[in-house]
C-alpha cells in the first residue's frame, strides 16, 4: 500500500476474524468460564457471521501537521481541532493519516433483522460482533500502514469524541475527503452512516 500526500487511498483488508472472546468481553464478561456454553456457542456463530457480513473499507489521506499548541493543532491542508488529547496526539509529528473506516451496512440489517423475530440474544451479539469486528479492521489498518511507513513511527488511533477532542470536529475530518467517495457519510445529527463505522488520525514521526 501506497500513501502519499494530496491523495486520497481506498484500503481493504485480506480478511477480517472476528474474536468471540473479544465479543464476550464487549458483553462484560471478565473471564472465559463465566459464560455458560450456550451463550459461547452463540457468540462463535455471531462472530463468524459477523465475518462473513462484513465488507471493511476505509479511505485515507496523509496529511501534513502545520501547528501543534496545547490545545489545537492546525494541518496545512486546512482544517484544524481543538484539545489537549489531539494536540498531545500529534505533538513530533511531521505528518499524519486521516482515515475513515465502515463495515458497511449488512452486519447492522441483520442485526436489526434478528431482532425483529425476537432472536433477542443473537441480535445482541452480532451488534457486539460488529464492534469488535470493527476494531479488528483498525488494527489490521494501522499494522498495514506501519508496514508502508518502516522509516517512521505510526501511533495510535485517536478520533473525534476521544477525550477532549470534541465530536463536532469530525466534519472537518470527513471535509479532507469531500473530493472523493468517502465509504461513510454524516447524518443530520453527525453520526457516521453506516453505523458499524469510525474515523480518526494516525499521528507520524521521524
């Protein structure tokens, strides 16, 4: 995978395993032997649907950090945030990855469809299944772009509504790629659509 600046860049994984433990855990369980094992064989038949329904896409732009203060960072490209955890985020970075990332919409209409022939269990699951599935593609994500950046550190992901990064400020996120087909779209109160969806930043240094 290549990035390179000014250009917009579609990624997708080769596959996408979603954990049932990682599931479980989303459903607060604390230990393996606390979940009795029908409730372990519906989250590994929602985990492997949740697989199977899922279509990771993500679109993403390197961008250039202008400015840095304590609580706002500036990207040459225009847009800027406000807070301590982003400018903490990006402090050292010269650079850094705009991205927005969805599973599309199949995982959420089956989940919705599950719960309308009251299979209330499995409904809740996949919808957990999803989240985990969507976390899974981020780190898939990044472990690609460490690859594509070997000369250089790629951080964490950090997004709008992370801390004191107030959520508001995705639009201007999502604004770096209104010249493209960005996978996601906001709705009329800022929620990303298709839900199963996220956005956010990789910070990049030397």
């Amino acid at each position: 995978m290549r990035v390179e600046p000014g250009r917009v860049v579609r990624w997708q994984p080769d596959r996408l395993t979603v954990d049932p433990w990682t599931v479980l855990r989303l459903a607060r369980y604390r230990r393996r032997d606390q979940a009795p094992a029908p409730v372990w064989d519906a989250t590994r038949t929602m985990a492997a649907r949740a697989g199977e329904l899922a279509m990771p896409v993500a679109a993403l732009r390197l961008v250039r950090v202008a400015t840095v203060a304590e609580a706002r960072v500036v990207l040459a490209e225009g847009p800027s945030f406000s807070g301590r955890a982003v400018a903490r985020h990006l402090a050292g970075a010269d650079r850094a990855i705009a991205f927005v990332l969805t599973l599309g919409a199949a995982v959420e209409a089956e989940v919705s469809a599950l719960g309308q022939r009251h299979d209330l269990l499995e409904a809740y699951l996949l919808d957990l299944a999803g989240w985990a599935g969507l976390e899974a593609a981020v780190r898939a994500l990044r472990r690609d772009l460490i690859a594509a950046f070997p000369r250089a550190r790629v951080s964490h992901r950090l997004g709008p509504g992370h801390r004191d990064w107030p959520l508001p400020e995705q639009v201007a996120l999502l604004s770096l790629f209104e010249d493209a087909s960005a996978p996601v779209r906001l709705s009329e109160h800022g929620v990303l659509v298709p839900f199963k969806s996220v956005s956010g930043i990789f910070g990049v240094r030397p």
